[in-house]
C-alpha cells in the first residue's frame, strides 16, 4: 500500500505488515503527518486478512524513534491551537496502535527515547538489539506525562523503575531495560531481523482469534477505571469456540499435521 507521507513506509510480506518511521536523518523524530498516517495504514493492515502480524520500526540502524522532530516546533506547534491538535493526533495514533486488532511487534534498534519510548509501549512484544538505547528526557524539558502514559510503562516495569526513569532521564541499556521488564527480548544486533523474522512466522501460523481475544482480555484487565468488561471478554471466548479456526486446531491436532487457520 502507499502510505499518505513518504516519512511513513507501509509494506507488506506474506503475514507481514510493516510500519516504518523513516525519517533516519533525524533519528526517525516524529512529525504532524507521521502521527497521521498511523491510523489510515493500520486501517489498511486491519482490513487484511493475509496480514496476521505488524511491525512497527524505524529506517536506519541508529535509531527506533528518538522522540518529537523539535525543528517542527515553530511551524507546527506555536499555537495554543497547534499544540492542541499535535497533541490529539499523536494521542490518537497511540491509541490506534494500542487497539490493533492484531498482534504487534516493535522491531527496536538504536535510540528508543521520549516519544518513542511511548510508541514502543503500544506494541504487544518488544524486541532490541543489544545496542538500543531507552530514556524519557521529560524532566530535562519540563513536560507533563499523561496518567494513561505513566501507566502503560508504570504496568510494565512497576512504579519504582518508572520513577527512576522518569527522575533520572538518563539512557537507559537494552541489558538495563531487559532487567526492568521494558523489554520482551534482546538479541545481537545481526540477528535482529532474523528473530523478528521468526516471531513472525510463529505469530503467523496461530489462530488470530484465540490471538484477538488474549489480547482484548488482557487489555481489559489492565483498564485505568479497574472496570474489565467481562461479557465482552466472554463473548470473545465465545466466538473462538465457535468458529471453523477451532475445529482446524482439533483436526490437525488428531491428525498430526500443522493447522491452517483462516481466522473465522
């Protein structure tokens, strides 16, 4: 597909959904029209059958994405206006890539700072070379971080390692953010893609419903309000019970063959 913003690439291979920062000059920093593609290449990712997996990445080899393109600042954010709608843009974008439908991967080499950082948390498994960086600069710029931002890493590295991240705004190592719990995996960095390659190819051959109704549950459960929806969440079990996907995972089961789910 053509993505709405050269800075933004959308590909796709076998399974495979890719979306890529590219804007490797500037360390994939992120602008107004990046944040607005997110949504309408997910949009096509979503509507794909074929695609069972997405990978969010950065071009180059030094960078994920290193925070916001600050250069754009005085054109794009230096009215109250402007502020409002970059900041409800990338809001929506986070938003976007948090309820995917399907599952996703960020594909994480170099610096991965601020923003960034952000954007590797609405990712369902996170994967490093050994050579990335992690930081929240926040406290050297003197910005506020949403409630829902604080509780996305707050949940996945606990309060203590958040406020040290947040106090210190220091870089952080792969081996570090491992230790915290920021990271699924690190790998050396030539078998970077290789790994991503496989998860990939792991995800792909597995029922993307029983995969839809984990990762809604598990995004219920984890509610700011502590309110889960469990008819939903019921409904969801409901329809992989139901569907032609789990009689394929039985008879394949039985007759010693891998299965090959449709997801429906």
């Amino acid at each position: 597909m053509l993505s709405p913003t050269p800075n933004m690439i959308a590909e796709k291979h076998g399974p495979v959904g890719k979306l890529i920062f590219n804007k490797p000059a500037k360390h994939n920093a992120t602008s107004t029209d990046m944040w607005e593609a997110i949504p309408v290449i997910l949009d096509d990712f979503e509507k794909d059958p074929a695609i069972r997996v997405v990978v969010v990445t950065g071009a180059g080899d030094k960078a994920f994405v290193s925070g916001a393109d600050i250069s754009e600042f005085e054109k794009a954010r230096s009215t109250p206006e402007q502020v409002a709608y970059y900041d409800k843009i990338g809001e929506v974008a986070n938003a976007r890539l948090t309820k995917c439908s399907k599952p996703t991967i960020a594909r994480i080499r170099g610096y991965c700072i601020g923003g960034g950082l952000a954007v590797s948390l609405t990712c369902d498994i996170r994967i490093a070379s050994e050579k990335s960086k992690f930081g929240v600069p926040a406290a050297r710029l003197g910005l506020g971080y949403r409630a829902a931002g604080l509780k996305n890493l707050m949940d996945l590295v606990g309060p203590a390692y958040a406020k040290e991240i947040f106090f210190t705004a220091r870089h952080f190592s792969a081996e570090e953010a491992l230790g915290m719990g920021l990271l699924n995996r690190v790998v050396p960095d030539a078998e970077l893609d290789s790994y991503v390659d496989n998860y990939c190819k792991l995800i792909g051959e597995n029922a993307p419903l029983t995969m839809h109704a984990a990762k809604r549950t598990i995004e219920e459960l984890a509610r700011l309000d502590g309110k889960p929806d469990f008819g939903r969440l019921t409904g969801l079990v409901k329809e992989c019970f139901a569907s032609e996907d789990y009689i394929e995972g039985r008879t394949a089961f039985m007759e010693k063959r891998k299965p090959q789910f449709k997801g429906r």
